[in-house]
C-alpha cells in the first residue's frame, strides 16, 4: 500500500487495518493526480530531468516543479559547468543565473530533479489538494446510485488551493 494511500485513510479517519477499499482509494489517487496535473499544468510527482534546454534568460523557469536542491541542480552554459550558490541560486520554482551575459547566441541546459517524493507528500499543500478532492468524490459516490455517473469535479475548497500554484502564461 502506497504511503499516500496511508496517509488519506488517516485524512478520513479509516482504520489502516482496513484494506477493504485500497483498490478504490488507489484508482481515485490516480484520477485525482491526473486532474491536479492537467488543472496545474505540471506535475508535482518526482521527476529526475537530464540536459532540458532554455534560453539564457537571467530567471530559467523549469518544467517539473517545485526544484529539490538535494542534490543540486546541474546547470551548463554553452558546455561551461556553472557551481551551486555561486554561479546560480535555486529557488523554489526557477534558478537565477545572476551574471549570464546574452550578447552572443547561449544555449542552458538544466539537469535537476522536481516534484515532491512520496514520503513528504503529507507536509505540501500537494496531499492536501489530492485527499481534498478524493474525500470529495467519494462523498458524492455514496450519495448516488450504484453504478451511476460519478461527478469528477473540483470542489471550490481544492479550487482555492490549487489558485496559488497554477502556472499562468502571460
């Protein structure tokens, strides 16, 4: 049994003994991470990434967030190792080359790690949002017919948290 899986069964006060409804609670967790992903428009799920390519802005903006720092990223301008808290800061969300110089054509490649492990999930908004949603459904689901549509929406309580980690393009 997952760790998230544990930790939601405690979330609605369910016996961990009781494996009765793992199987459901597994395919909601799926469901209720696919659909925080899509609303989000990234994933949160661990992710080890290798050489992804960015422009040589001052800010370098990654796809899988949020950064972890251990261990840290690696980060090369035009082939050119840059070191950690020196040459570059990582911050929760982006990496700050301070001194990049753009004069001539740069390439920055960014090999790093993202997303929450599975084990830290319970102190991150990220569990929250999942076991929010999935408490939710499954209220919905005892309130309706046996075999009846289940309505994935998102609750307004999930919206509101979710607001603060959108990533909205400009």
């Amino acid at each position: 049994m997952s760790i998230l899986i544990q930790e939601f069964k405690a979330f609605i006060q369910t016996p961990s003994d009781d494996v009765e409804k793992d199987a459901e609670y597994g395919l909601l967790l799926d469901r209720a991470k696919a659909i925080l992903t899509n609303k989000l428009g990234y994933s949160w799920e661990k992710t080890a990434v290798v050489n992804e390519k960015h422009d040589p802005e001052r800010m370098v903006y990654l796809n899988v967030l949020p950064i972890l720092t251990t261990p840290a990223p690696v980060v090369l301008v035009d082939s050119e190792t840059l070191t950690a808290n020196t040459d570059y800061y990582v911050y929760r969300n982006y990496i700050l080359i301070p001194d990049i110089v753009t004069d001539t054509p740069l390439t920055v490649d960014v090999s790093y790690t993202g997303g929450y492990l599975e084990t830290d999930a319970g102190y991150h908004p990220y569990s929250q949002m999942l076991f929010e949603l999935m408490k939710y459904w499954i209220q919905l689901q005892d309130t309706t017919q046996p075999g009846a549509f289940i309505d994935y929406r998102i609750p307004r309580e999930v919206d509101e948290l979710l607001i603060n980690y959108k990533v909205f393009n400009l």
